[in-house]
C-alpha cells in the first residue's frame, strides 16, 4: 500500500523499510537531504538519482516541515 504523508512523499511498508520515499521510486528522502548536506547540487542529484527538481525541493521541504514540528526537552 502506497500511503503518501507529503507532497511528492510516500512511505510503503515493502519499500526500503517503509522509510519516506520520493513517490514513484525507491529514492529515499534522508539520501537526498544528505547529498545535499554533503555539498551536491540540486542539478548533480537530479542527474545522479533520474529525479526532478520539483522532486528534490520536495524532500528538503519535507525535512524542514519535519523540523519545524519537533518538540525539544530542554533541561
């Protein structure tokens, strides 16, 4: 069961351990948002991955909504 939780983002139980995926392939959102930390560009990672650019802002819009609903305890 394809269930998508974000724009351009799914999760699938039987793909790459239900891990949150660019929807339509098995590309995992953490592999692009730590290519892009790594220093490749938007246009290096649409090349390396088949992706599109729409897909790629996609998971780093995914990973800042992400960020912006965590909850710190600060002690």
């Amino acid at each position: 069961m394809n269930q998508q939780i974000f724009e351009h983002i799914t999760i699938q139980p039987d793909v790459r351990f239900g891990k949150p995926v660019i929807a339509g392939t098995r590309v995992p959102v953490d592999l692009v948002v730590g290519k892009v930390a790594g220093g490749m560009t938007i246009e290096e990672i649409m090349q390396e991955y088949g992706l599109t650019r729409e897909q790629v802002q996609a998971t780093l819009k995914y990973a800042a909504h992400l960020v912006a609903e965590e909850e710190l305890a600060l002690a």
